[in-house]
C-alpha cells in the first residue's frame, strides 16, 4: 500500500515538472514568435521608409526637370531672333498652359541688358509699347533708381497682373540677384538663387529664382570671355517654394511624416552648417505631423539633389514604429500607388509609371480605411 501511494506521488510531481516545463517552453516559444513578429513589422517598417522618401525624392527630381525645360523652350524663342515681341512672349506662356500646369511658377520673365548710355532711349521704347496694352506702359522706368553702368530691367513679365509692380526692376542691383545673373552668364547653364523673399508677394513668398542665359543669336559662346561679350539679356523663373513641394506629394500623406527641404549651399560638398530652410510639411500643410523630442536615427532619412549649383536637402522624420507592441504587421492601404516611372515630356505631374498596389474602382472602399496607414506618395497623380 504504502509503495502504490509512494509511486503515485512520484508521478504526481512528474506531471507536474513535466506541466511546468511545457508552460516554459510555451513561453519561450511564445517570445520568439513575437520577437520575429516585431522585427518582421520593424524591417518592413524601415523598408517602406527608404522606399517613400527615395520617391519623394524622384518625383521632386522630376519636376524640377518639368521646370527646368519650360524656361529653357523661353530661351530658345531667342536663339533665331533676340527680338522676341511682348505678344510672342505672352502667347508662349499661355500656349505652355504654365499657371494651370506648373502653379510654383510666380513669374516668367525676360530682363534685357541695358547700358547707362542707352537707358533714356530703352525707356521710352517699352513706355509706348502698345502691343498689350492700349495704354502702353507710361510709368515705365528702370528700378531701384540710381545711376549705374550696366542695367539689366523686367521687361516681359508673366502672369502680368500679379507682377506688375516688378516690370522695370533690375535684376543685378541687389547682391544676391547679380551673384545668380553672372553665373548664368559666365557658365551658359541654368543657375538657381539662395532662398529668397520675392518681390511679388508679402504673404507666402519664399522661393528661389532660376536663371537662364540668352546670348546674340549665333555668336560664339565656348568660353567665359566670348559668353560675357554675347550676353544680351536672361531668362527668369520666380518659384514659389512652398506651392513646389505641395505638388510633390498630396497634403493628408504628411499626417505621419516630418518633411524639411533646406538648401545647403553650392556643390555636393556644400557646408550644411550654412543650411537655409525652404520648406517645412509642418508649416505648409494642414495637420502636418511634427516630432518632438528626441530622435531615434532609424526615425529620420535624409536626401539630396542638385539644381542649378545649389545642393537641396531633404530631412524625413517619421512617426516612431513601435514594432514589439504593434498589434499586426503594418502594412500600405491598398489604393495607394506609387509612380516612379520615366516622366511625360510636357505635363509636370504625370509619368509613365512603374506602380505597386491596387487600384480600385470609382467608389470603392480601400482596405484598411479609416485605419493609420503608413506614409506613400501619389507620384503621377493629377491635381
């Protein structure tokens, strides 16, 4: 009797260690699987990241390049003929469609290179212009006033309206305008200003000018001295920062990311001690997403790319993954797509692209709405 009670006993704890041991092991297995889990989610997390802020910079790359020809198309209207008229100019800006297509653009213009000794008659020439205006343009007159060698006047100014008080001003008068004038000159290249306050505006102004060069039509341009001697007037385009990055990326996919796009000076090697903002998402766009606090280095990406001898840098901080809590694996809301193909010669926002996702029908629901779906750019969607 007294062995059965004995063996009975000793079976007892066995089941009871071997009960112990299964919940142990079910725990640890428990914690693996939610460890892989997390850094399954944390990996794919990361990988999202690169990939939207790659295309945010490929898109804002893009349009650049969209910028970039429409001015260049003004400058070669000078390479067979430098007298351009105020209609041919005029009915090129709207053939191009620019303020409907490229809405950053605060002005096009054309500034003529004018010396002290011709001022007086160049003046009353654009004053009794009368082509747009039956009116002509009586108070016309070269700005800031001041007697200088060399002048170099608005001329042509599109839109006209929005711009009016600038017609006349002279472009290499401030520092600033000059330095982005002669560079133009002496490289032949599209050059681009340090951020700067327009003239045009008071409200939402800062932007960068960019800068193309127009010589006497077959004159020989192949080196610094030849291109100053040609130099006859330039081509202007007054960019307005913030209407720029908007067309980048659509308002509600900045909810959950930080965007700041600075300029950090001339060249790749560019000190970005001497960094001047452009733009901030936070500022410019409704409910954008700001962090605060200290940063975690796989939170915050960074990019670059070169116009016109500047280097622009863009800084992305995101919303913290905080993978070992989440309770499913994040993933995109289907719906989204991201374009990254090759552009559309001629539209600014389209491209032929190479998409991910789904698209969905008119008035169908997208998974996951009204869930927080991470960050993706509509890259080749249209306004």
């Amino acid at each position: 009797m007294l062995i059965d009670i004995r063996k009975t006993e000793e079976e007892s704890q066995w089941l009871h260690r071997c009960a112990w041991a299964v919940l142990a092991i079910g725990l640890l297995l428990s914690g693996v699987a939610w460890w892989r889990a997390s850094d399954r989610i944390q990996k794919g997390a990361d990988a999202a990241f690169a990939q939207q802020t790659g295309d945010v910079t490929e898109h804002l790359t893009q349009l650049r390049d969209h910028y970039l020809d429409v001015l260049r198309s003004f400058q070669a209207m000078y390479l067979v003929d430098n007298k351009v008229s105020r209609t041919n100019f005029h009915q090129h800006f709207l053939n191009l469609s620019v303020s409907a297509d490229y809405p950053a653009f605060m002005a096009i213009q054309y500034a003529q290179a004018v010396t002290h000794a011709d001022r007086a008659a160049f003046e009353a020439a654009i004053r009794a212009d009368r082509s747009m205006d039956a009116q002509g343009y009586p108070g016309y007159e070269i700005l800031p006033p001041g007697q200088r060698a060399q002048y170099l006047p608005v001329v042509y100014n599109e839109p006209m309206t929005p711009n009016h008080k600038v017609l006349g001003y002279d472009m290499a008068f401030e520092a600033k305008r000059r330095a982005v004038m002669e560079r133009a000159r002496d490289s032949g290249l599209a050059q681009v200003s340090p951020p700067l306050r327009m003239l045009q505006d008071q409200g939402d102004n800062l932007g960068v000018l960019v800068r193309l060069p127009v010589y006497k039509p077959g004159a020989r341009v192949n080196d610094t001295a030849s291109r100053r001697d040609a130099f006859v007037g330039l081509i202007s385009g007054v960019i307005r920062a913030s209407t720029l990055m908007k067309q980048v990326a659509s308002s509600k996919d900045w909810h959950h990311l930080h965007w700041v796009v600075s300029d950090i000076g001339p060249g790749p090697d560019a000190a970005q001690a001497d960094a001047q903002q452009l733009f901030d998402s936070a500022q410019h766009m409704n409910q954008g997403y700001r962090r605060t606090g200290k940063i975690d280095p796989t939170d915050q990406r960074s990019t670059q790319i070169e116009w016109g001898g500047r280097q622009w840098q863009m800084s992305f901080v995101r919303e913290p993954v905080r993978a070992m809590t989440h309770g499913l694996p994040a993933r995109p809301a289907a719906g989204r797509h991201l374009c990254v193909g090759r552009p559309v010669v001629g539209h600014p926002q389209c491209c032929q692209p190479t998409c991910t996702g789904r698209h969905h029908g008119a008035g169908a629901q997208p998974e996951g709405a009204g869930q927080r779906a991470p960050f993706a750019l509509l890259a080749g969607q249209h306004r």
